[in-house]
C-alpha cells in the first residue's frame, strides 16, 4: 500500500527549492566577508584538560575556535556530548570569553561517538528543527556536521543531514556550514562520495565540504602530501557533482587533519606535513584548514605517548596552531 507523503517530506521539497533559488540570486564571491576564520581548529570541552580558548587565542593568533560535539540526549533533543545543556554550561561560558576576546566560534555536530542527532532525529524538518535551536541560543553564524559513524553509514541520515541543512541554509541567510567526513588516499569513498552526490543533486552547497585525511588504515609515510592529494580527489568529485570549474571546486573544500599520532599506531601527521597542507590551502584557496584538536597541540609528559591532551610527537606548545593562525585564505 503506497504511503502517503508526508507534510515534512513536503516541507524539505520546499526547502531545497528554496536554497537553491537563494544561491542562485545571491551566490558568494570570493570577496564576500567571511563572519567566521577560514581557519578554526576544534577544541572538545569534554575531555583531554582543555585548555582555556582564551589562553589560545592568546598564545596563537588564532580568533576563532570550532567547538565539538552536540549531539542528541535523546530522540531529537541536542546537548553538549548528549549530556550537558546548552544554557548556562562550560560551554555557552566558553562561546562568551571567546567572543569578548574579539573572535567567534563554530558549533560542530557530530563525530564518531555518541548518539547522532541525524539517527535521533526521524525526519528533516526535525534535524533542521534541532540545529536551530543551537543556531539561535549561541546566534551562530556558523556551523559543522562531522558526519561520521552510523549518521553517515545510513542513507536515511544522510538523506535527513541534506534536507535539515537546506532547510538550516534557507532560515538562516549567510550562515557558513560545514560538512566534514572521512577519507581514503584517494578521496571520499562509498558513503561520503554518495553524500556529495546526493547534497549537489538536491541543491544543497554548503561553504566547505571538509575531508579528514587521516586513520588511513594502511601505514602512510608522508602524511602532508597524502592529505593533499586526497583533497585533489575530493575537488574533482564536486567539479563533477556541482558542475563547477576547477579553481571553484577548491573554493568548496576544506581538510581537517590530526595532529600528530593518530587512532593508526603507524601514523603521524608532523608539523612539517601541516606545513605542506597550510601551503596547498594558500595556493588553492581552500574554503576550510582545520585540526582535530586544540587539545592535543602540546607534547606528553613522561611515558605517554598518544594520548586525548597531547599528540604523541616532540613539538613546542601549539605548534599545529601557530601555523593554523596563518591561514586567512
């Protein structure tokens, strides 16, 4: 028995239709101001001895900071971690210092643990519904969806993410969003190069389509250039989608590395190779340089080698952010 559309399936319909007119009338040029950096590390609150953004800001040059994760505390409700609240926590304290130091912040959702609002959520007017209430209570001009883990591995998320963030992209004019997943060697595969695909076809253009170019799997000895050249594959796959010239297609892309000793024991992302990524980012234009994360731009004490507040390598504190401070497109 054929099911009946639904109110919210129309309400997407409308939405993309809607995003894609708004790109079509008011598309940005490369001169359009950008209300958050190019450049903006994550930092987690929720663990690894944080330390303050401020004191970063200070330390690096670094204005702004992408904070991670929200995530669902159940069914569709979204919280810090899926457990602390978006009011009158660490984190809406920390949002407030960085802006009264003069920089700004992203709020990402996300990443590979926890509960994804694009599962909790079951349908796109839902998701769209929750990332607005974060949007509004921090007024964000500035979003990422680390879509990772079971959010990306369902084509019912994926589908919900594209149709929340058109109708997100709709309500919100102007508004910087950032879809970040994994990658292979060779750019985005299966699940990631569907979702690209997907995005373009129903009109949905976020600012940055960001790779993670690390947790390859199989040992790579030059991380810097096999970032890069991921980021290659990735810039032919949206001049494909998107129908985009080449020099755009890098305008669209953006890579979020890790620094140091990564989740592969047999990997590690040195300063040098953050050195080959800032590089091709300056001569591409990328619309995005980050890193996973502030947390660990320090050297471990002792006999820790890889650790959740540290980056397993011998470096000078913020090291990996220094260079991040460099980037302005």
């Amino acid at each position: 028995m054929p099911r009946r559309r639904s109110i919210s399936s129309q309400l997407v319909r409308v939405g993309l239709a809607i995003a894609a007119l708004c790109l079509a009338l008011a598309a940005p040029s490369a001169a359009a101001a950008q209300p958050v950096e190019l450049a903006a590390p994550y930092e987690y609150l929720g663990w690894g001895s944080p330390q303050p953004p401020v004191g970063v800001m200070a330390a690096t040059g670094l204005s702004d900071l992408t904070l991670a994760f929200i995530l669902s505390s159940g069914k569709c409700n979204p919280e810090w971690d899926g457990s602390r609240p978006l009011a009158g926590g660490p984190d809406e304290a920390a949002i407030r210092s960085i802006r009264a130091a003069g920089g700004d912040v992203a709020v990402s959702f996300g990443g590979w643990s926890g509960r994804k609002l694009g599962v909790s959520c079951h349908s796109a007017a839902a998701l769209a519904a929750a990332y607005q209430r974060v949007i509004s209570a921090y007024s964000l001009k500035a979003i990422d969806v680390d879509i990772e883990h079971t959010e990306l591995s369902s084509s019912a998320a994926r589908a919900r993410v594209i149709g929340a963030l058109a109708l997100v992209q709709a309500a919100n004019p102007g508004i910087e969003i950032s879809l970040t997943l994994g990658s292979g060697e060779a750019g985005p595969e299966g699940a990631g190069a569907s979702l690209i695909t997907a995005a373009a076809a129903a009109g949905l253009r976020p600012t940055a389509w960001t790779l993670m170019p690390f947790d390859f799997g199989a040992p790579a000895s030059d991380m810097g250039h096999a970032s890069t050249r991921a980021v290659e594959a990735l810039a032919r796959l949206l001049q494909s989608a998107y129908g985009v010239s080449a020099e755009a297609s890098y305008a669209m892309s953006g890579i979020s590395s890790m620094n140091g000793r990564t989740d592969e024991k047999a990997e590690t992302v040195t300063v040098a190779d953050f050195q080959t990524i800032l590089a091709f980012a300056q001569l591409h234009h990328l619309a995005r340089l980050s890193f996973w994360s502030v947390n660990r731009d320090r050297q471990c004490s002792g006999s820790i080698t890889v650790s959740d507040e540290c980056s397993g390598i011998a470096q000078t504190p913020f090291a990996f952010s220094d260079l991040m401070a460099q980037y302005h497109g």
